[in-house]
C-alpha cells in the first residue's frame, strides 16, 4: 500500500503539465511503444500517473511498475530532468 505522503510527492514531482518520455511499460495487452512521448494531466490518489500520449491515447503510468524519464517541467522551473524506473 502506497502512503498518503508518497502520494503527495508524486503529486508534486509529476504536476499537470510535465512532458515525459515513457521507457518501458509492463502492461502485456495494450503498452503504449517506448519512445513515446507524452504530457502528465494528473497523479491520483492511487500514485497513478494519468498521461495524454502524443500519439492520441490516454494511459496511466505506475511508478515503480513501468519506466519513464521527465523530459520538461511545465509547471516548475529550474527542475531538472530525472529518471523514474
């Protein structure tokens, strides 16, 4: 079980708007291809990664499960890029 304030970080490292690059997803029926790129809209409060896909899907990211690189924070400058996975 994921902690509230786990949950909160996420929330506060992944806010609307971040632009992230997916490595690898571990979803055996409908993967979205590495390489693709997409925009976070929300984290819930399940620690999910709610992303919009450059190539029209809507799919969630769960940190730890799949593996995906920060590419631009939108939202707060001077972030570095960072990888999760």
């Amino acid at each position: 079980m994921i902690h509230r304030q786990d949950i909160e970080g996420l929330k506060r490292r992944y806010p609307e708007g971040t632009r992230i690059r997916l490595n690898q997803m571990n979803d055996p029926y409908h993967p979205v291809e590495p390489g693709t790129m997409g925009i976070v809209k929300y984290v819930d409060d399940a620690g999910t990664v709610h992303v919009v896909w450059d190539n029209g899907r809507a799919l969630g990211l769960i940190p730890g499960e799949d593996s995906f690189s920060v590419v631009e924070y939108q939202a707060t400058p001077g972030m570095i890029t960072q990888e999760m996975g």
